[in-house]
C-alpha cells in the first residue's frame, strides 16, 4: 500500500493546497434517511432503481464481492480525512451485513482522491498494472468521459463451488474442470469482484462531509453502481452527491434506499441469473423500506 500511496501523492500537485480547499470535513452521522410511504408508487421506483443500478451483461450472474472479506481505504486527503472516510465505508459494509476484514488488511475497495482522475488512472497502470488485469484500456476510457469520479473493478470467474475457472489465453476461452450440469435455472459460472477502485476528483468535494464522501465511495467501491444511470429516476440516494449543484439539498448520509440496496445486492443467491437476482434484490429492498416510518414533512 506505501508506494501506491506515494504515487498518488507525488500525481496530486495540489494535494495539501486543493486537499484543504476542497476536502469534505470530518462529521459523524448515523445511517438515516428519507423515504415514501406511498406503496406502490415505492415498488414501481424500486424496481427501477435495481433494474438501473444493477450492471450485468445480460443474463449474467452479477458480481459482488464474495470470496474475500472486504477491506477499504482511502488515499489522497489528510491523513485524518481518509481515516475518517476509510471508518465510514467499513461502517457501511458492516451495516449491509458484509464480511469486513479487520483493521490493517490489504485493502480490496480503494478510493482514490485526486487532482485529475484522467492523469491518475493513467499513471496508475504504468506503475500499478496489477489493478487493471483483464481490461486495461475500459478504466481509462471511462476516465475521460465527463464527471468528477471514475470506478473499475478486478474481476474473476468461479464455477458453482466457488473455485477459479482458468482462462485459456490462447484460445481465448476459459476451462471449466468441474461436471457441473448445465441448466437454465442455474449458471455453471459466475463472475466475483475480488477488489475495486473508486477515483474522485477533488472539485467534487467542496462542500461535502466525510460521511457523505464514505457514503458515495461505499456504494460504489462494493456494487457496481454508476450514478449516470440513475440520471432518470428521482430516487433518493447519496450517489447524487458529487454532482448535485451546489446549495441544492443532497442527502446528508446513506439513504435507507441505499442500505436496502446494499443488504439486498449482497444477500442475493449466487446460483441464479440476473433476472432472478434483481428481482430479490427489490424484493430485500420492499421488506426492508416497509420498516422504515414515513417522511415527516
């Protein structure tokens, strides 16, 4: 972790004068927000939520980290900031009922605060490749596109007993060793975040806590979720954040859509299709949003 943390000191020209001028400042919140009380008009956006948030490729199984408890860090603030921020997603995980590795771990969902996120990720795969294996150029290209946050992840492949399907780089295909049956309830294989990285642009920063900085990175350090493809939907969530204007009113943590989300991503069966996965996860989502009192206005 030292000399990856050099690195991204050394790229951040600004790190202490931007840091300071644009770093979210240290708060304590708990986990509590907003919600509708209206029922069916909730399943209908939750529906939509899951459908948009939950990236697949088609029918195929989605990836959640599964094989490793999960380690998050945060990089690129004051020392104190990225505690602050690296204890906040360790809450986040702990409230969505993940597996949180114990203080000190090699960290598996990093967050990377920088001047640039462009510079950063292409500084980073000279240096650090290792966190680009299997697709190097897609967190580059993704980190030219508008927007003051970028996130990739490390991927591999199991098979139904959770044990590595090797790639044939040859042939361009992998081997599955076991007898498994092939069916069309269950998927032979199925895809496993082993670790993620989450870059956020200083600019985005100013005016924000540390909490709702966590919040934002958890939510996409441990899912895939990508807030442009909420741009439709007026769901409440912290994924909103970086990009609302500033002075207009953005969640000041974690929304309860967001923690049934979280819950429901990480419960799902990993012997089914997506299709099927998502539809649990709306229906974690429903159970856990029925208990949660209306909106005092």
């Amino acid at each position: 972790m030292r000399p990856l943390t050099t690195l991204i000191l050394a790229l951040s020209c600004f790190a202490g004068a931007a840091a300071q001028e644009s770093a979210p400042a240290t708060g304590k919140s708990d986990i509590v927000v907003i919600g509708k009380n209206d029922r069916e008009q909730r399943e209908r956006q939750i529906r939509a939520f899951v459908r948009d948030l939950t990236d697949t490729q088609g029918i195929d199984p989605v990836a959640r980290f599964d094989r490793d408890a999960v380690c998050p860090a945060a990089v690129g603030l004051s020392e104190a900031q990225d505690t602050a921020v690296t204890a906040r997603m360790r809450r986040v995980a702990m409230s969505a009922k993940m597996r949180v590795a114990v203080p000190g771990c090699r960290p598996n969902a990093l967050v990377i605060f920088a001047q640039d996120k462009e510079e950063l990720v292409r500084a980073l795969l000279r240096a650090h490749p290792a966190y680009f294996k299997g697709d190097e150029n897609r967190p580059v290209e993704l980190a030219s596109r508008p927007g003051p946050a970028v996130s990739w992840y490390l991927e591999d492949v199991v098979d139904r007993n959770g044990t590595s399907v090797p790639m044939n780089n040859q042939r361009g295909y992998r081997i599955l060793s076991s007898t498994d049956t092939p069916s069309r309830i269950a998927p032979t294989t199925r895809p496993m975040i082993v670790a993620s990285v989450v870059v956020v642009e200083y600019r985005a920063l100013a005016g924000l806590t540390t909490t709702q900085v966590g919040d934002y990175a958890a939510m996409r350090a441990f899912t895939r979720a990508d807030p442009e493809r909420l741009e439709k939907l007026n769901a409440p969530t912290i994924l909103t954040v970086l990009e609302a204007p500033m002075g207009s009113e953005v969640p000041p943590t974690l929304t309860h859509w967001d923690l049934a989300y979280l819950r429901g991503y990480n419960a799902i069966s990993t012997d089914r299709f997506a299709p099927q996965q998502r539809a649990e996860i709306g229906r974690a989502m429903v159970r856990d949003l029925e208990s949660v009192p209306p909106a005092k206005e």
